[in-house]
C-alpha cells in the first residue's frame, strides 16, 4: 500500500482515457490528447512520462511532414505497447464474489458474478476465488505475467499490512487474503474493504467523479462507507475508517455480529428490513422484493426504508459536521431505494450543521452493485 488510493484512481482513471484516446486513433502526439481528453499540457505530459516508464505506451517520430512554419522536430506520435498486459478486479460481498477483466485502458474483456456464503467459509472463498480468476484469464488467454494488478475486496477491514484483524468478520480474523490468493494463484493482489472499494469506483468512474470530498456508503447485508477526504481515501490506522455500521445508536440493543450492541447495522441492514417486514406478508419476502413492494406503493416498506434511511442520515449528519463533504453517495442494494435515499437527506437536514448540510448533495450510486467491482478496477489500475 503506497499511494494514497483515490487521486490514485483519478490517475487511474485519466491514464486509461489517454490510453482509449491512443488506441481508437492508432496513433497520437501529445497535443492531440490534449484535444481529445481535455486535460491539461501538465497532466498529459506526466501521464504519458508514465505510461512510457511502464511500457504501456511507444513514441514514434513522425517523418517527412514537418509543421508549416514551425522550425524543429516534427510531432513524435505515442502507440500502444505490442503487449498491453491485463489487469483483474475482484469484489467479494458477504453473499457473492464478482470477477471483472480488463484492459489497461479499463475496458472490460468480461466479468462474471457468482453466489456464495463468504462469511463463515474463508479458505472455501478463496479457493473458489482462485479457480475463477485463473479460469477467466485463461478463457481469454491472458498469461498471469501478463496481469499488470490485481483488486481485491473484502467485506470487512483490512489493515496495512492486509491483515484482517477486526472482529466485525470474526471467521475471517488474522486472515490475508491477498497473500492467500497469491499463494493459490501466483498473483499479487491489493486489498480494501469493499466500502473503500466502493468509493473509490464512484470516484474514478461514477457518482462521486471529480469530487474531492465524498462519503459512500454500502447499504447491503452489512452496512459501511468509504471516505475521501481532500482527494485521498481514508483508511485509518488500522483500516477501520468509514465503518459506519457499528456506530452505536443503542446502548440497549441487540448484540452484533462485532461483539458490540446497538450497532446501526443491527437496525438498517437489508436482511434485518426484510426480517420486520416479513410478519405483515404471507410469501417469503428477500431484499429485492421488499424494495419491489415499496415502489409498487407498500406502505409498510416504504415506512421501513425511509426510516432506514433516516437512521442512516442521522450518524452521517454527524459525519458531514466532522468532514464537510460535498456528496454521500449511496449505494449497495439499499441504495436503489428512493425512499431510503430521501430519508438521509431529511436526516442530514435536520441534524447537522446547516452550512454543512447546504453543502452536500445526496444521491444513489450510478454504479449500482458494481461500484465496488469498479473500485477493484481503478485501485488495480492505479497500482501497475
Ligand atoms: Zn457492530
């Protein structure tokens, strides 16, 4: 872990439009991409240093055709490398693993999505991990020496050294799961918790793109966020940051899966709404449904997700006092609800401070639930 994640995946994300730029027209100078991707002389300049260091990219000097009236070389032209490499994206929920492909210009060759019981089974996961991404590789003959990095998120924190230490995943517990799937695959993987991931793809690639301060929160099975503070991703000193989820709302409540009471997770997570809507419905009610029935005019679920989403609101008010952020994006599964979403907003109205509140805006994920895959994606990019 070197660089600071997010202005990481802004770079990424810059890097990869210089590159499209370069392959849709075969060949370029430095001036045409500043025409093509509107960024400055400095930044394309720096790029292109950097995609020439990592062999990404070639300069050819174009022949015979100085400029009219310009005394001088003519333009050198950047190409893509023979060999562009490959870079793999990993985001694995407490229900599901997904595995996303791509080129360096963070095009997608495939993705693929499979089911899973994570929580309680670590060694199976990772086992099943390392079958899929040697498996997707091979399908599109990429070679592993060819795979320039590799993202992985997991649903809980991680520490510095990629260690698993918190008690909120306790199976997981003492666990690297990048140096895991290393052992297994050969592949050296970079490890975020998958809220961080989350918000470090709305970052580079969807709702939060080009914001310096913003909050993204999961709203899942579990409940977290990713923090970007002034450009840069929050991890904290051992990785906890942004675990909005086990903030404590009641000192009375129910025990959670971290050992704590009365976490916020114990009241709003997806299946915990199912849960307390299930008793007013005959048929067996999932998130899905439950999200379904509240656009279709439920009142019950609509009750529930508002006040969800209030909740939720309610410890963020608190946040966007402390960090002044400039948008909460909401994502997850929750987060395709309208009604949720319009509780934060009320809450963070009501509870913070109104020059903090009249800064922010708030809005659902556009990446929906592959913000987090996305997020895999840019911090890959970010670290070739
Ligand atoms: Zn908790």
């Amino acid at each position: 872990m070197t660089t600071g994640g997010s202005l990481g995946s802004l770079r990424a994300a810059n890097r990869a439009a210089l590159l499209r730029a370069i392959e849709s027209a075969g060949s370029l100078s430095r001036a045409d991409l500043m025409r093509a991707t509107g960024l400055s002389r400095t930044a394309v300049s720096s790029l292109v240093g950097e995609l020439l260091s990592d062999r990404l990219v070639v300069e050819r000097e174009e022949r015979g055709t100085p400029h009219r009236g310009v005394r001088g070389r003519p333009p050198v032209l950047l190409e893509l490398a023979s060999n562009r490499g490959a870079v793999l994206a990993i985001d694995v929920g407490h229900s599901h693993m997904r595995l996303a492909l791509a080129r360096l210009d963070a095009s997608i060759l495939d993705e693929l999505q499979l089911g899973f019981a994570v929580d309680d089974q670590p060694a199976e996961t990772l086992d099943r991990l390392a079958d899929q991404a040697l498996g997707l590789l091979d399908n599109h003959n990429v070679g592993a020496d060819e795979v320039r990095g590799v993202g992985l998120g997991i649903p809980g924190p991680v520490d510095r050294d990629g260690r698993m230490t918190s008690s909120i995943l306790p199976h997981w517990r003492g666990l690297q799961p990048g140096a895991e799937l290393e052992r297994r695959t050969g592949l050296a993987a970079h490890v975020e918790n998958d809220a961080h991931m989350g918000a470090l793809g709305e970052l580079a690639f969807g709702a939060a793109h080009g914001v310096s301060n913003a909050i993204y929160v999961k709203a899942a099975t579990g409940l977290g966020a990713g923090i970007i503070a002034d450009g840069s991703l929050i991890r904290g000193a051992t990785g906890i940051a942004g675990e909005l989820g086990h903030v404590q709302v009641d000192p009375a409540g129910k025990v959670c899966r971290c050992g704590s009471r009365g976490c916020l997770e114990t009241f709003v997570s997806g299946p915990q709404l199912v849960q307390l809507l299930q008793p007013t419905h005959d048929r067996e009610l999932t998130v899905e449904l439950m999200l379904a029935l509240a656009e279709g005019g439920d009142m019950g679920a609509d009750r529930l997700l508002a006040d969800a989403g209030r909740s939720i609101g309610r410890v963020l008010a608190d946040l966007c006092n402390v960090l002044n952020p400039e948008r909460i994006v909401i994502g997850g599964t929750l987060g395709a609800s309208t009604t949720l979403i319009t509780g934060v907003r009320e809450a963070v109205d009501r509870h913070a401070q109104p020059s903090a509140s009249a800064a922010v805006t708030v809005v659902g994920s556009q990446l929906g639930e592959r913000a987090e895959v996305m997020g895999a994606l840019a911090l890959a990019l970010a670290r070739t």
